[in-house]
C-alpha cells in the first residue's frame, strides 16, 4: 500500500550539509556527509536508504542537533539547528526526538521506565503533575501496560523496550522524530508491531519521521518520499511511489536488484550488479562516487560530480546516464511503460 503525503507545510530544511569525523593520529579526515540537501514537510515520512557506511546516521545526528555539522546548514522551523540562540534553544526542546537503533542507546539501564519516558519532559521544563499524566498517555499510546512504568529495561522485551524508546520520543508531542534503523534489532513479529506502531502515531499526532532503513520493503511501506544515500551524498530522491516503479539511479536499480521486493508490478525488468566495494569516504573518488561500481559508467562519469537532473513528478537523480537506466526498469504487462498518470504523485509541492 503506498501512503499519501498529508501536507505540505515544510518543517526541516537541509542544505549542503557536510560532516567531516577526524581520522585519529593522521591529517586526514572521514567524508562522513558530502553535501546532502533534504527537505522534510509536516506530517510525512521521509526515507533515508543506503549501503552502511553511506552516511545515514551522520545525517540523522546532524538534524537532531547531536552532532555539529562541518558547513552546510539544518533549519527547523526558523531555527538554525546547529547553532540555536539560547531563546531558540528554548523553543527548539523536545521538538525534534530521535530513536536509535538499539533500545539500549535510547534508554538509561539504571533508569525506571517511568523515568526514562519523564527526561524529555523534564528537558522541556513541564510542570511535574503534567508530566505525569503525560507519561501515563503515551505509555498507552504505545500499547505498554502501566506496569512496566515501575520496571527497567532489562526486565523488557527488546520490542518493549523500543516501544518505550517511542514513547519517551513522543512525550513531548515532537514535530520530528529522527528514526535511525528502529526495527533492525527486533525479531520479525515485534518489527511488524514498531512500524504499526510508527503510522498509528503518525497518523493520531501527525508527527513527521525521517527514517533511516536498510530494509526497502519497510521503507516502501511506511514512507511517502524517500532518498538514496551513496558514500555521503543523496544519488536520487522521490516519492516512493516514484522510486520503486522508476528507480532511475544505477546505485538505487543495484539496491533493488539485491532485494525481492512483493509487488509484482513494482519489479525491475533486468537486474544491476554493481562492482566492488564502496570506496574508501578517506580519499573520496574524482566525479561520480559510483563510477568505479557501475556497469554504464563512462569518461565523462569518472571526471565530473553530476548535477541533480529533474526527471519529472518530483523525482530527481544525480546520473549522466539516467537515460539508459530505463532499460531496468518495470514494464507493464501491455509491454509500454508506465504511462505518468499511473503514478500517483505524493510530492508536495516545494
Ligand atoms: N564518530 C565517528 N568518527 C569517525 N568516523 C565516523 C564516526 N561516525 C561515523 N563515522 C564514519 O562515517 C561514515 C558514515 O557513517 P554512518 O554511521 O553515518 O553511516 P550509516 O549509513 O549510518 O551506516 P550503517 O548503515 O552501518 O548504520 C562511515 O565511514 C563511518 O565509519
Ligand atoms: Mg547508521
């Protein structure tokens, strides 16, 4: 099922964000981000995809204000998240939440459930009696009995306690919650239960997800945008709609070309192998980063970045060779393509 974009009231804006990680006892410098550029609207789920190593969770730190970004800017709302005046600040706590991968890293083990849902209130200076009360809400909200309040986490199932992750990220009725791979630790049925969970609370609070995954089905299910990151950089972004029946970068067309994905109508015509390894994010390639890896790249590939092209209804790819990519992808049974109309737009208009 593919989910429609609610608003397009646009609360996050990235721009040319780039986090570079200092190599210890060397000059050199990890290329962890190279200038991505995002923009995330009121209410939807945006996907963050890509290999390990690509950057996502730097990305994900940076809008979370955890993390200082080495040029390039976050804006939320009106605020600049990586450098708030101290009014902003106020304003900005307990706006922007952020889930980690491992319920673990989300939640103190010395800390009560009850506690540990109650900080972010507490960050965001709530009055003590609505705190509580607040607690008491998502905890429900969640689906989490009011027992476990009195319990710690290593009394919890891992689904439990990335549940309670969830609610101590909600607490503060947040615009955006940073998702940073939130099922992968999970078994499948509790996995199944966290992403319900996810559009249940999306759709009762109207809260907006950056959602960084490995796993397209996932993605493909609970996204209305998403964005392909390869060695630090956005390659293609759009609907989701338009990403998995029109995967036009050859980084995205070998990512979907290692997965099966359900829906028949959503498969490739021919599959991509990509070459080698992901290079090195220390000395980073000259032109396109994929070139090394990819099949249909030529001179031109190996000596220019390419620029975003445009290849309509909101879907952008950064490929010389978008042209020839559509030779992959899916084509109807009648044997044409995909005519437009068959597309249901979910881009919000910038
Ligand atoms: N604190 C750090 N110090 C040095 N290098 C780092 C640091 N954090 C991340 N990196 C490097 O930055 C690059 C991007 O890492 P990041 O964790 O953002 O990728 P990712 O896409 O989230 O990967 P994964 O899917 O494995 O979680 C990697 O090369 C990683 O080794
Ligand atoms: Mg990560």
């Amino acid at each position: 099922m593919q989910m429609s974009a609610p608003h397009v009231e646009s609360i996050l804006r990235v721009r040319d964000l780039v986090k570079h990680f200092p190599v210890a006892g060397s000059r050199q410098v990890v290329h962890a981000v190279n200038g991505v550029s995002l923009e995330v609207y009121r209410g939807e789920t945006v996907a963050l995809v890509g290999e390990s190593g690509s950057g996502k969770t730097t990305v994900g730190r940076c809008v979370a204000g955890l993390l200082r970004a080495t040029s390039g800017i976050v804006i939320f709302r009106d605020v600049e998240v990586n450098a708030p005046s101290k009014l902003d600040y106020r304003y900005m706590r307990g706006k922007i939440q952020l889930v980690f991968q491992e319920p673990g890293e989300s939640l103190d083990p010395k800390m009560r459930i009850e506690d540990s849902i109650a900080e972010p209130l507490r960050a965001a200076r709530w009055p003590g009696e609505r705190r509580a009360a607040r607690v008491l809400e998502v905890t429900e909200l969640v689906g989490l009995q009011v027992k476990v309040l009195r319990q710690y986490p290593w009394e919890l199932s891992a689904g439990q306690q990335q549940k309670v992750a969830i609610a101590r990220a909600i607490a503060t009725n947040p615009e955006l919650v940073v998702l940073d791979e939130p099922t992968s630790a999970l078994d499948p049925t509790a996995r199944a239960e966290i992403i319900e969970l996810l559009r249940t609370i999306q759709e009762k609070l109207g809260t907006a997800y950056l959602f960084i995954s490995h796993d397209l089905s996932t993605v493909r299910y609970i996204s209305h945008r998403v964005a392909v990151m390869y060695l630090g950089m956005i390659v293609e972004h759009g609907s989701t709609t338009e990403i998995f029946r029109r995967p036009t970068h050859p980084y995205t067309i070998g990512l979907l070309s290692s997965v099966m994905l359900p829906d028949p109508r959503q498969t490739l015509r021919r599959g991509l192998q990509l070459k080698g390894e992901i290079p090195s994010p220390i000395s980073l390639p000259q032109g396109c980063y994929l070139a090394s890896r990819c099949p249909l790249a030529d001179g031109r590939c190996r000596l220019e970045l390419p620029p975003a092209v445009d290849v309509g209804r909101g879907h952008f790819v950064h490929c010389f060779k978008h042209d020839e990519t559509r030779q992959f992808q899916f084509v109807a049974e009648t044997g044409g393509a995909l005519p437009a109309s068959a597309s249901q737009s979910v881009q919000p208009s910038p």
